[in-house]
C-alpha cells in the first residue's frame, strides 16, 4: 500500500475511545460491568427540542443549510452569548458547526502554522493535544496538579508563552477536573496577554453545569481580549444532545470567515434538522437544563462525600462539568495477584478486573497519578460502584 500520512499517522487513538470500548466488550461477554466512563448526560434531550426536530422535517426542513448556518440559529447564538456571555457579535463572527469539536478543530486549522505552540494546561481534554497536532502545531503543556486546584497561575502561563505562541486553550469548568476558573483568575490570566499577539480559545461546553454558586465568566468579555478569543460553546452537554452534533463558537470575523471557508470545503453545513433543534433550545425557557444541573450538583455532592472516605483516595471538590478526577497514587507499587498497579492504567485495569468499575486512566488527561469518574449515571450505579471500588481497594 502506498504510504499513509505522516501527521495523521502520528495522532493518537483517543485513550477514552479504548476503554469504552473494553468495557463494551467485557459487558458483551456477560460481566456485570459497571461504566462510569461516559461523557455525555445519562437523561433524555428535552421534548420540546425533538418537538422542534420533529417539525423541521415534516416541514421538509432536510437540505443543505447555508454553509454559515440557518439565521434563525445565528440570532438565537447571538442573544445567548448576549444574555449569558457578556459577548457582543454579528452573524459575520458566528461559526455553526457539527459539534463544538469541529469548531475547536476548525478554529486551529486556520489559526496555525508549521512551528506555531498552542498552550494547553494539564490535566486537558484527551482531544486538544491531538486537534493541535493535526493542525500542524505542537502543544506547549503547563501542569496544573491537584494542589493548585487543577488551574493554571499568571506567572505559569507568563513563563510558557515564546515568541512561537499562536494560541492558549482554556476549558472552564474543565473535563477532565470539574474545575471552575473564577472571574477573577481569569483577569490575572488575561493581564499576562494583554499587549501579547495571542489567541484564546475559550472551550465553555460545560458552562450550565455548574455548583456551589460559582459564576461563569468568559475571557471574551474582557474589553481589551475581545478581538483575540474565540469562545466555543455547544448544545451537548447543557441540552443534553450529544448525538444532535451542533456546537459553535464566537470571534473575530478574519477568524470566523476562514473557518467557515474551510468547513465550507470539508463538511458544508451542519445537519439541518439539528439546526432547528438548537434554535428551539437556545430560545426555551431554562428550567429543563437547570433541572439536569440540580441532579449533576446531588450527584456530585454524594460522590465526593464518599470517594473521599475511601482507602488510599484524595478526591478534590469538583465545581463544575460531570466528572470527578481522584488521586490514587498511594496504591503505586501495591500488587494484586500478579498484576502490579504502578500507574493509572494498572490501576483502572485492577479494578475493571476485579471490581467490574470502569474508570478512564489520568494519563489519557495527561496525570497518570488520578483517574476519571464520571457522574453522568444514576445514583443507583452511582452507589454500586463506589461499595465496588471500596471493597476492591480495600482487598490491597
Ligand atoms: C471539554 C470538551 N470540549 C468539547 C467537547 C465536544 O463537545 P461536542 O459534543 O459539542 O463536540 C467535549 C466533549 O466531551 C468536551 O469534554
């Protein structure tokens, strides 16, 4: 065969890809598995949105869209980032897109060059390190550990930026971490860029899931940043419509035009039907996804009460998304049988193995002391794993 693309090559295969997809495997042949790998809301999408779907296609709402999106769902982005974002756009710096991935993805493309350092912090979302990497660009990382609360400081983020820095990625409230930048970290960081030629992509996809009173600030509406960053949002996780495929993203107009030419020439539009369903849901009335919040926050408040009374667990209060990301280096070097647990890939194969509780490995996130457990299930499996991953520590 001849030979395959060298960039593309290199790209990882997504690390929570592969344990979804063992899980899978173990639970077709019959183990009793329980997952807590999922990154998407365990509850339906609200009806009055599939309503909206519903209606789109017996209204023949099935062709292509224009590439920029369909304008009612240009307005409807338009007064959310208003209302919720303090951001101010024309449809001109609106990109619509097949998830809030392919915005991320298609705003790196066209923003980077060979050479070009993308900052990222870590623990980072698995796909970011990837996304740069096939936009050409290498991924400058700065570690955020469990002490300093899974964020990144000003004299961090000063001392990584070079002359090679194109753009710095922010995720708030964060997958993997649930950590919630507050309004004023995010000034100390956007200080750092003030009189810096760098772009910010502010990935704000968990933005209604949030806890204990913590308001969401975006980077955009800081005055002197706001021609430098694009803000990227969604309807997967607030709406709980993963499957639907429709993310966006907010920026200066030279930014937005190349993205949407690129999109133009690779995707076209996203799907129509989606579309509609998106304008329903930007444009309804708030209480199903403050519903979803006020479970994820009942959920969150349980887990962490009892992860943290587990042997060998230091599991930190989450503020935000649907995960919890919990320390469990204390169990590096202890054997079980002839499986050594040395990381947290020997760690999670231990307990899917002997406790039939799927988590994802840190490394993937790039901490190989933590591992991630999402809260995106109910509090019956919820309850069940944490005695199964009790009693499977307990037995080391
Ligand atoms: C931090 C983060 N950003 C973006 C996305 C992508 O969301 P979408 O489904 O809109 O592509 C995810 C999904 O897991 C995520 O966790």
């Amino acid at each position: 065969m001849a030979k395959l693309s060298n960039l593309i090559s290199s790209v990882e295969e997504s690390r929570t890809l592969a344990i979804t997809s063992l899980i899978k495997k173990l639970k077709a042949e019959g183990r009793p598995v329980l997952s807590f790998s999922a990154g998407e809301p365990d509850f339906p999408t609200p009806k009055y949105i599939s309503e909206a779907a519903i209606k789109a296609i017996n209204n023949n709402f099935t062709k292509y869209t224009s590439n920029e999106g369909y304008p009612d769902l240009l307005k409807a982005i338009i007064n959310k980032f208003e209302k919720d974002n303090d951001l101010h756009f024309a449809p001109e710096n609106i990109l619509v897109s097949s998830g809030a991935k392919h915005s991320i993805y298609n705003i790196l493309v066209v923003i980077c060059n060979p050479e070009d350092e993308v900052i990222i912090q870590s623990p980072y979302w698995v796909s970011y390190p990837e996304m740069i990497k096939m936009a050409g660009a290498k991924t400058v990382v700065i570690d955020a550990g469990v002490e300093a609360g899974y964020k990144i400081t000003a004299s961090q983020l000063a001392k990584a930026i070079t002359p090679k820095t194109k753009a710095l990625i922010l995720n708030t409230p964060s997958n993997p971490t649930g950590a919630v930048y507050s309004k004023s970290e995010l000034l100390s960081l956007a200080e750092v860029l003030k009189d810096k030629d760098i772009f910010v992509i502010s990935d704000e996809i968990y933005e209604k899931i949030i806890f204990d009173g913590e308001k969401h600030f975006s980077i955009g509406s800081v005055d002197y940043l706001k021609d430098r960053v694009i803000t990227v949002n969604g309807v997967s996780k607030a709406y709980s419509m993963t499957g639907w495929r429709i993310g966006y993203a907010g920026g200066p107009k030279d930014v937005i035009r190349l993205a949407r030419n690129l999109q133009s020439h690779s995707t076209s539009n996203a799907c129509s039907i989606s579309q509609a369903a998106t304008t329903a849901a930007l444009n309804g009335g708030e209480e199903e996804i403050a519903a979803m919040a006020k479970t994820f926050n009942e959920r969150r408040d349980f887990i962490y009460a009892e992860l943290n009374k587990i042997k060998y667990v230091k599991c930190p209060l989450p503020k935000g998304a649907f995960y919890v990301f919990f320390d469990i280096s204390e169990t590096f070097g202890k054997k079980a049988g002839d499986l050594l647990i040395k990381d947290s890939t020997t760690f999670c194969n231990y307990l899917l193995q002997e406790a039939n509780v799927g988590l994802v490995p840190g490394v993937a996130f790039g901490n190989d002391n933590c591992v991630r457990m999402s809260y995106a299930c109910s509090m019956a499996d919820i309850t069940e794993g944490l005695k199964r991953i009790k009693a499977g520590l307990e037995k080391l």
